[in-house]
C-alpha cells in the first residue's frame, strides 16, 4: 500500500499537480504514514525526475515551476504533522536568498527557493530589490552557512559582489558560501568577486549547495 502511495506522491510532483500532491499528503497523515518518509520517499522522488529531465532538456521551465509549486503544496501540508511527531527533516543548512538590489526578477530566484527547500535546506527568501545590509542583517540573525544572490542584469550583477564586500568587512566571510545566479553571471565573474559557486537553473543551484555543504 505505502509503495503505491509513495509513487502517486512522486507522480503529483512530476504531473505537477498541486491538489493531488495536497491530498495524498492528508491520505499520508491519516493513514499513519510518516511524514519524513512520504517527502523522502515519495514527494522528493519526483522533484528529482523532473529535475533530471529539465537538465536533460526533456522538461521546461513552466513544468519545473508547476513541479516546484506541488512539492511546496506537500511538504507544508506535512509540516504540522512533522511538528507534532517531532520528526525535524534534517537540514543540509541554511541558505539567505534574494535577488540583488535595483532588480526585481523573481521566477528564478523563487525556483531555487522552492528547490533548495524540498532537497532539505533552510531556506530564508528575502524576496527582490534587496539591499546588502539587508542580505547582511539575515546572515548574522539565523547564523546561515550559505548566502544565494540572483541577478538578472549587468547593471546589478555589480551588488553580487557589493555584498560579499559587506560580508568581507563584517568579518562574516570565512563563515559563509556564498552562491551567484542569474542570466548575465558567468565563471569568470564569479572568480573576479571571489564567489564559492554558481548555477544556470535551479537543479544546478541545488548540487552546488549540498557540494558547498559537503552534503
């Protein structure tokens, strides 16, 4: 029974169907099904094949998205049970996000939010338009291990490297990756400002975090 249910679960994410993936979570809970067991086992599967065809090419944007959307719909649907029981997820690490000041892209930089949470990392999303000492208050106040940056224009790629200044100055560097995104961001700027990695796509940001976590 728990194996055909662990598959409709996988099947909602990947149908990107967030009713479905809401309802077999409350089938999960009223049946006794642990819920740690039906991210990991279930949802999660399914966030990992649309990701691997995404990367493939044989899945877009708009599916990631959806995909995204439903593993969201799930795994708050289960957070009150988890709570209940006790089971904390363990946490691969903390992540601040937010995509830089003076821009207002926000699909991407939501993606990797939505991403990085399911794959089991803290995520804080500070939203767009934010500045340094912002980015910089967050780091301080939940300690984080990783801070993502989006930009999607030249002209603000330069307030990616802003805040690693900032974190430079506030003696915080040395304790925090720091993790850059976005259209016009290449390797080569990512070395220039002394970044720890970078992504083009929300599958990518993923496996660069849990590498930076040595996860």
């Amino acid at each position: 029974m728990s194996a055909e249910l662990f598959q409709k679960m996988a099947q909602s994410i990947i149908d990107g169907d967030s009713d479905a993936a809401v309802e077999l979570a409350n089938e999960a809970i009223t049946t006794g099904i642990n819920p740690l067991d039906a991210i990991t086992m279930g949802f999660v599967i399914g966030v990992n094949q649309v990701g691997e065809a995404f990367a493939c090419g044989d899945a877009f944007l708009p599916e990631l998205v959806m995909a995204g959307e439903a593993m969201k719909a799930a795994v708050s649907t289960l957070e009150p049970e988890m709570e209940r029981r006790g089971s904390e997820r363990q946490m691969l690490g903390k992540v601040v996000l937010a995509t830089v000041e003076g821009d207002i892209h926000e699909i991407g930089k939501s993606l990797v939010g939505t991403m990085l949470s399911a794959s089991g990392f803290q995520v804080y999303d500070l939203g767009v338009d934010v500045s340094s000492d912002i980015i910089l208050a967050k780091t301080k106040e939940v300690k984080a291990d990783i801070v993502a940056m989006s930009a999607l224009l030249t002209t603000t790629m330069v307030k990616q490297r802003e805040v690693i200044e900032a974190l430079e100055k506030a003696g915080l560097r040395g304790q925090v990756k720091v993790m850059v995104g976005g259209a016009p961001v290449t390797k080569d700027w990512v070395q220039k400002i002394g970044a720890d990695g970078y992504s083009e796509d929300a599958i990518g940001a993923v496996a660069v975090a849990k590498s930076l976590m040595g996860a």
